[in-house]
C-alpha cells in the first residue's frame, strides 16, 4: 500500500476506558485533525460520542482475542509470544484499515484504549511511513475504578489493576515518540490554555489556531458530563490504590507539567517490571477467587433451577388436582340438572293428570247433581238405585286417582324395597360426531403454511387414514384435545386468549385464519432494510437451550450471552457475561435492558428469551417507518392489569411473593392505574438511534433491580414515567405462543411438566 494513502500525521490518543479521551479527542478534531469515517455512536455509557473507530475496535479485539486476552483483562496473555507473522498480518491489516478509515495527506487524530496494550504493532505498522505522535490523558484511578465497575460490573480490584495495566503499557510503549500529557480535570476547567500547552510540548502547530476553533471547543467540553469526582490524596489514602497505583498516578501529575523529567518515567518502567513479575502470582490468586466466586453461582443457580423445578411440579399438580375438581363437579352439576329437569317434567305428568281427573270428578259431580235433582222434582220417583251406585263409584274412583298422584291417603305410592335393585336408567343419547371439515378449510390451513404434517403424524399416526388427512384429523378432533398443527401456534394458547370470541365447536386455528388480516396469518413480509441488526439472548445454567433459528439468518448477527458453551460453527456468536447476580434471571434481564450499551454501533437489536426461537427473516420484525414508537413488543395476550399480573406470579412462584407484592405497592404508591395494560416482553424489538433508548432502559433496570424480576410488572411504570410509547408485534391477542415468526418452547433446564392451562406469559 503507497504512503499516499495514508494520512500526513498520526496523532494517537491514549488512555485506559473511562479516562476522558473521548473528549480529548473531539477537541483535537475541532482543531483539524480527521475522524474516522466509521463512528461508534454514542450512546448511554458516553452521551457526546466516543469518536473512535468501529472497525479499528473490531481489529484490535481480534488481536487480543489470538492471544487469549479481552479488553478487560490485566494481564498479559500471550501478547509477548505472538508469531511473527501474526504479527505482520496484523501491520498490514492496521494499515490498510487506517487509509480506508482516513482521509490521505491530513493529519488525524486516533483514539481506542485497546492501543495502549497494542503500541509497539502501531509503531511497527506506521512509524517509517508518517510522523507518530502521542498525547496521554490522565485521570484519577479512582474515578475510572468507579466508571467501570458501574458501567461494566468489574470488581474494584480488576478495574484497579486494569487501569495500571494500561497506563504502565501505553507509558512504556509510547517511549521515543514526540509525547505529551493531558491531565483530565485541567481540560475541562480550563480548555483552551490547556490544549495552548498540549500544542507547544507536541512541537508543532494543530491544523486549525486555538482562537479559530476556541468557541467550538468550549461549547463541547462545557456539556462534558462528569459522573465521578475524587480528590488527588484520595489515591494515597485508599487502601485498593496505595502503592503501585498511587505512584504511577503521582509520576503521571509530574508528567502532565514535564513530559521528559526523568524520575517519574523511572518509577513508571520500574513498575511495570514489578506488575510483570507478580502477574502469575497476582493472576492465579484472583483466578483461584473468579473460580471459586463462578463455582457458587453455578450452585446458586442450580439450587435456584431445582427450587422453580420443585415449585413448577407443584403448580402443575395443584393444577391437575383443581382441573380433576372440576370436572367432577361438572358431572355432578350436570347430574343435578338431569334430575331436576326429570323432577320437573314428573310435575307437569302429575299436574296433567291431575287435571283430566278434576275434569271427570266434576262431570262426575254435575252428573249426580242432575240426578238428584231429577229424583227430587215433583212427578218424578227417585233415581234407580244401580244409577245412583254407579255414579258415586265412578266419583269415588276419580278421587282415589287424584290420592294417588298427589302421595297422600292410604294410595299412597308405596315404599322402596332396599334389596330389590333400582332399573338402569335409559341410555341418553350419544354425543353427535364433530363434523367432518371442509376442502376450503383444509385448503386453507394448508395454504397457511402453518400445518407440519409430520410432526402432526409423529403424535398421531392414525390420523393418516382420516378423512382430509392429518388436517382433516386436526379440523375435526385434534384441536379439540389441544393437539397443536405446528410449532408456531399453540392450540390452547389461542383458546384461553380468545375464549369470549370463540363460538362453541369454532376451530381456534381457522378462527385465527380467518380473524386476523394476511399481515399476521399469511407469509412474513420483510420491512426492508434498516441498517445493522443484532439478535440477542442471554443464557444461564442450562436454563435453556440455545437453538438455531428456522428462518434466515443473512439480515442480522446473533448473539448469545451466556457462560455455557456455544456449539462450533454456529450461527451465535459467544458473548460473556461482564454482569452475573445470583440470581441467574436478573443477570439475563441486565443483558435484555442494555441493548444500547452492547450494540452501539447497530441500527437495531432484537432481544428473544432464551425459549423463543426465530421462525423468520429478523426484518420481518423491524418498524414500519420512523414513525412507528422504537420499541416493539406484544401486549400481554391473558391480562391488562399489572396488579392481577403480580398476583398470578405469586400464585406460580415465578419470584419471592413478599418481594412481588412490596413491588406491587410501590406502583400502587405512584399512582399506577388498575388495568392501565400489560406487555408479554418475551421478544423487543429495539430502534437504537432513538435518542430516548438509554434513558428508557436505564429506567427498567433501575426498576428490575429494586423490585421483582418480573420485568413485566415493572414496564407500565417506566412507560409512563419516561413517556415513551411502545408498539406492538402484533394484533393484541396474539403472543409468542401464537404469532408464527416465532416457536415457543417450555424452558429446557428445568424440565418443566406441560402446562395444561396457560395462567401466565
């Protein structure tokens, strides 16, 4: 590659991550200095940019990956063992990026802290070929120690010797080169004679003067935010940072006034010789401390896996237990109505023939009336004896009849004999047969595309032989014993969310068919492009198994945060987990409220839980436009109440019950309506350039961390406090049991029973 290519100058900013370079850096482009083309964008963790490389980032984590290092490590690795033609092939991949990344013939200024550990390749790669000049931004430990245990949950100890580890590299590496200091605070109190002073120790003009680009400068650096602020004794003082640290900081101070004096580089190079020496001691001694602390949270989390094991099989039988309840008592209910309905129509046999005998007793009645009326009129001799028999036979007969169906008088019906068996009653009738589905309906599951008719058969072979198939076997009775037609929609799933739409005998898959419009039910439609898109999850012990999506995978990279195993040549890509709590679901739920934090650099991320798999291409699922809220998730397909929804988690076990419901009474506290919606957040969809992400998902971890781990019952809250609006996947009674872009399985690591009634999302 000719020099021509390259820029004039190199300027290389260095410094350990949350030193202040950012700022630095973004002056010194003010004065002239070029910026890389490929900006990590800003985000949470730095609000006014980092202005640094992206690709330049991604070489050099690559560079320390071979030597078995991240950019958290303190220690060596294998950096000093590298092959030589590793490193070349390094050079030259330094090279060529720096000339895409720069324009040629200008002066540039470069900044990424991973430099400091890889200085000597740099100067290797650009030293012959342009002028190399070094600018070392010093900030007290202190405040860095605080940033990045904040920021990225590192121990006190590792931030630490993190910060030294840096410094002493970036101080010996950079030995020889035109090099000045910048102390942190000074730039920011007082920018212009600051930067006045970094031009003369540099010994040479910056492309623009101080006065031009003076205004520019201090409108930045005035917006500057400071998080963290510790006095310069403070280093003696505390007990983490006296000795090597607390020297190394006070030679830089000496520095930042007298980039040459003698001593304080002596006490730099005589430090890092010390750090050398006792990295193996140092590094296995908190390698025995990680190992032992990483060992109790595999227990934790596995005495916390066998605990909602034990508290599923529970639920599960207090389930079975309850639905064996109730169908005992719908047999006897519906006994109850036989009966009743028996004993009813009984009554109206009885009344009826009460009636015809009230009718002949008083036929009878006029009948005997006459004659004596007859027998009494003068001329007239009395009745014949046999009429007048017969007629008070036939009254006395009828009264007889009346006793006996009223039960009363010596007619009564008499009493059962104990031991003589009461007659079987008459067979009802038999329960009509479901009838057979149409072609149209076959025809259009099969069109669906959601029918797997192998799978189908797997479960029921017989189906095979039904009429309309496997389809025909679903139509018809299948569903109707929550048999599912495909892994991406749950019969049961869709009755409970649909119960009150559903008429009696409605087949929920053709419902769904036929309910909802062709956007949901018919075939994905990707939304375009919206630049990068990273897909995440997080995994912790076994909870779950990471499966590889059904759809394509060419629209966006994978993600995988777990501290398991990553099958090789996979489409995930292995991420660590920088933050593990105890409980291994909040360390899950710290990954999936931090997507602005871990993909800077993308357009959009796409958070799954570790038991949803995609079952479409990734942008199928990004927003319509610019117009669409930056936030995509489902509304909850069974509640809209966060209170019933907190009630049910406690009834499942799914967190501590006291925790829940002092959860529950803070939001009551401030003022959260009853039935104000409710979310299923099993997949987020994610526009990161929306400036209101970091404040947003700052807030629900903040919520999470201090209340339940139920991130459901904290999101109506943080939607209302921040003011952000969230739209939805799909139509609000379709979930991830429902929505075909994806499949839902239970969570492997539990080895949880099959629920027989979807209670909670």
């Amino acid at each position: 590659m000719p020099d021509s290519d390259l820029p004039s100058e190199l300027l290389v900013v260095l410094s350990m991550h949350r030193s202040g370079s950012s700022a630095l850096t973004r002056a010194l482009s003010l004065l002239g200095h070029a910026l890389p083309k490929t900006l990590i964008k800003d985000n949470a963790s730095n609000r006014r940019g980092h202005w640094e490389s992206q690709p330049l980032a991604r070489l050099n984590d690559a560079y320390l990956k071979e030597a078995g290092l991240v950019w958290s490590d303190w220690t060596s690795g294998t950096l000093a063992r590298t092959r030589a033609a590793d490193r070349r092939d390094f050079e030259q991949d330094l090279r060529r990026l720096v000339a895409d990344e720069f324009p040629p013939g200008r002066p540039a200024v470069v900044k990424e802290p991973r430099i400091c550990r890889l200085l000597p390749s740099y100067r290797a790669a650009f030293e012959e070929s342009l002028p190399l000049r070094a600018v070392v931004v010093v900030r007290n430990p202190l405040e860095v120690k605080a940033s990045l245990v904040r920021r990225n949950n590192l121990t006190e100890a590792n931030a630490a010797l993190l910060w030294l580890r840096y410094t002493v590299d970036a101080l010996v590496g950079s030995e020889g080169l035109a090099r000045a200091f910048v102390a942190y605070d000074q730039l920011l109190d007082t920018p212009l004679e600051t930067l006045g002073r970094l031009q003369t120790a540099l010994g040479g003009a910056f492309p623009m003067t101080l006065e031009a680009a003076g205004p520019e400068i201090q409108a930045f650096l005035s917006g500057t935010l400071r998080n963290h602020s510790h006095a310069a004794e403070e280093v003696v003082h505390h007990d983490l940072t006296h000795g090597w640290i607390s020297d190394a900081y006070a030679a830089l101070r000496i520095l930042t006034h007298d980039a040459t004096a003698a001593e304080p580089l002596a006490t730099i190079a005589r430090i890092r010789a010390e750090l050398d020496t006792a990295e193996p001691m140092l590094g296995h001694i908190m390698g025995t401390y990680d190992a032992a602390l990483d060992e109790l949270r595999r227990r934790d989390a596995a005495l916390s896996a066998s605990v909602a094991l034990k508290t599923e099989q529970v639920r599960v039988l207090r389930d079975s237990l309850s639905e064996e309840k109730a169908a005992q008592a719908a047999v006897l209910e519906r006994q109850k109505a036989e009966l009743e309905e028996a004993r009813d129509e009984a009554i109206r046999a009885r009344t009826a023939d009460v009636g015809r005998l009230r009718k002949r007793a008083e036929a009878a009645e006029a009948a005997l009336a006459k004659a004596r009326a007859a027998a009494e009129a003068p001329g007239q001799g009395a009745a014949p004896a046999a009429a007048r028999s017969n007629t008070t036979t036939e009254r006395r007969g009828m009264m007889t009849g009346v006793r006996r169906m009223l039960g009363r008088g010596r007619a009564a019906r008499p009493a059962k004999d104990p031991a003589k068996p009461e007659p079987e009653p008459a067979d009802t009738a038999a329960a009509p047969a479901p009838p057979q589905p149409s072609a149209d309906d076959i025809e259009r599951v099969e069109r669906s595309g959601l029918f797997d008719t192998a799978r189908y058969l797997r479960h029921s072979p017989a189906a095979a032989s039904f009429p309309g198939g496997a389809i025909g076997h679903y139509l018809a009775q299948g569903w109707r014993n929550g048999r599912d037609p495909g892994p991406s929609f749950r019969t049961r799933a869709y009755t409970t969310a649909h119960a009150d739409l559903l008429a009696e005998g409605e087949c929920p898959l053709l419902h769904f068919l036929r309910t909802y419009p062709e956007s949901v039910t018919g075939p994905p439609k990707v939304q375009g492009s919206a630049g990068r898109i990273a897909v995440f999850t997080a995994i912790v012990g076994d909870y779950d198994i990471l499966r590889a999506p059904f759809g394509p995978t060419e629209g966006a990279d994978f993600f995988a945060f777990t501290d398991g195993e990553v099958p090789e040549g996979s489409v995930w890509q292995h991420r660590a987990l920088e933050y593990v709590d105890s409980d291994p679901a909040r360390t899950t739920r710290f990954v999936k409220t931090h997507p602005h934090l871990y993909f800077a650099d993308y357009d959009v991320a796409i958070w799954m839980d570790g038991n949803v798999t995609l079952n479409a291409d990734p942008r199928t699922l990004l927003p319509a436009d610019d117009a669409t809220p930056p936030i995509l998730t489902w509304h909850h397909p069974l509640r809209d109440c966060v209170y019933e929804e907190g009630e049910v988690c406690v009834e499942t076990g799914r967190d501590d019950a006291d925790t829940i419901r002092d959860h529950l009474a803070r939001l009551e506290r401030a003022g959260i309506p009853r039935h104000g919606g409710l979310f299923e957040t099993s997949v987020i969809v994610t526009r990161l350039s929306d400036p209101r992400i970091p404040d947003f998902y700052a807030q629900w971890w903040a919520e999470i961390e201090q209340g339940s781990r139920r991130d459901q019952l904290s999101l109506p809250h943080v939607i209302r406090e921040s003011g952000l609006p969230i739209a939805t996947l799909a139509p609000k009674r379709i979930c991830m049991r429902t929505d075909p872009r994806f499949v839902h399985q239970r969570h492997e690591g539990t080895r949880q029973a099959p629920n027989k009634v979807e209670t909670a999302a």
